[in-house]
C-alpha cells in the first residue's frame, strides 16, 4: 500500500513511535508499504517551529534528514493539488490537512492519520485510531 503519513503521524513516527496507535505502527513498519510525506507537512512544521513555541521543538531540518534517511519519499505540492483542494468538501479548515486530503486523492495514495477531522473526509483515508497515552 502506498501511504501518505498525515503531519501529526509523521512527527511521531520520528519522535515519539509509541504513542502511535497500533495499527500504525504495523502499517508504518510493513516492508510491503510506501511511505510518502508531504512537503507540506515540513511546511507546516517549519511555521510552528519557527514560533518558538516552547511545547513544539520538532526541527524541520532534521525531521526532513530522519524521514530520507529513513526511505520515505517526498511528495512535492503541484498545481493539481491546489486545485483539488477546491473541490473537498468543506468539513475542516485546516489548510494544511485539506491539501494533505487532496495530493493523496490526486496521487492514488492512502492517508494515515489519527485525526477525527480528517478521517470524515471521503476517499482514501485511513483513520488509525487514538494516539496511545
């Protein structure tokens, strides 16, 4: 299965791997699955860290180094995506997950996320569950 990491699973993924739902963990580490991160996601966390918001210390650079190194393959934004981001319906207002929903729908790809928000959307979207505590 070819799978696009939503933001969230991304940074876990990297930093934090047992608070993964399950389900992810045995997607994220099947050898029969490819695994996409949007550069949008390092967008994303690129704005948060440089608020400087002492809850959020996710470096995009080394987020970025950690999922090449690690096999992801990048998926870049193109107009076709932002395009399609026009045509979701309008159930959240998160940008960045509104284009993560369009690139995997105009790409083929299954998103993986833990997020209710997302997960409401039609299409290929995988909803993995809550967050282990």
């Amino acid at each position: 299965m070819k799978l696009l990491l939503d933001t969230q699973i991304l940074i876990w993924a990297a930093d934090s791997p047992e608070v993964l739902p399950e389900k992810a963990q045995d997607l994220l580490e099947d050898p029969g699955n490819t695994l996409f991160f949007s550069s949008a996601s390092l967008w994303e966390v690129a704005i948060k860290f440089g608020l400087n918001r002492p809850d959020f210390r996710v470096d995009p650079r080394l987020l970025h180094q950690g999922l090449m190194d690690s096999g992801y393959q990048e998926l870049f934004i193109n107009g076709r995506h932002a395009i399609t981001v026009n045509e979701l319906p309008n159930l959240h207002k998160d940008s960045f997950d509104r284009l993560l929903i369009a690139q995997a729908k105009v790409e083929g790809l299954t998103l993986l996320t833990c997020d209710t928000h997302i997960a409401a959307y039609p299409g290929p979207i995988l909803f993995a569950g809550k967050p282990q505590q």
